[in-house]
C-alpha cells in the first residue's frame, strides 16, 4: 500500500513518546507535527533527523482505512486502547 497523497494522519492522529526536531517532549496525539508540510507531506522525510518511529511507519490498510477520515478514526482507536491513563 502506497501513502494516501495529502493524508498527513499519521503525522497527525498519533502520538510520539520520543523528543522529534522542534518538540523535546515528543508529539501529543491530535497535534499537527510541525515537519508536515501544507501538503501534509515529511518535511524531514530521507532526513537523518527524522525520527525513528516516523522512519518504521509504513501505510497499512489495516491503520489508514479506505480513506483520510478512516485513518483518523482507526489511529484514534489505537490511541484510545494504547493510552496510559
């Protein structure tokens, strides 16, 4: 499966634990990263500071769905069922 052009939910919906260029404190869920470009396309992308788990993500039907407001819905839901508190 190939990138849903103009998505931008996984650099969006997910949440990163992990400091990424810009925020030391990783990324909260729901907050746009501020590498995605106005095209919602990785600024950092083939980037050495690209972060690692943005690196090990690969589209998936499974978490992007059939569509940008599926991926949203379905990133939600592992949100949800994977969160701490």
């Amino acid at each position: 499966m190939q990138c849903r052009m103009s998505c931008g939910a996984c650099c969006i919906a997910i949440s990163i634990s992990s400091p990424i260029p810009g925020m030391p404190s990783g990324k909260p869920a729901g907050v746009r990263c501020p590498h995605l470009t106005k095209e919602n396309l990785c600024a950092l992308f083939g980037k050495p500071e690209r972060p690692e788990i943005c690196s090990r993500l690969a589209p998936a039907r499974e978490f992007c769905g059939e569509s940008r407001e599926e991926a949203f819905a379905r990133i939600d839901e592992i949100e949800r069922a994977t969160s701490p508190t």
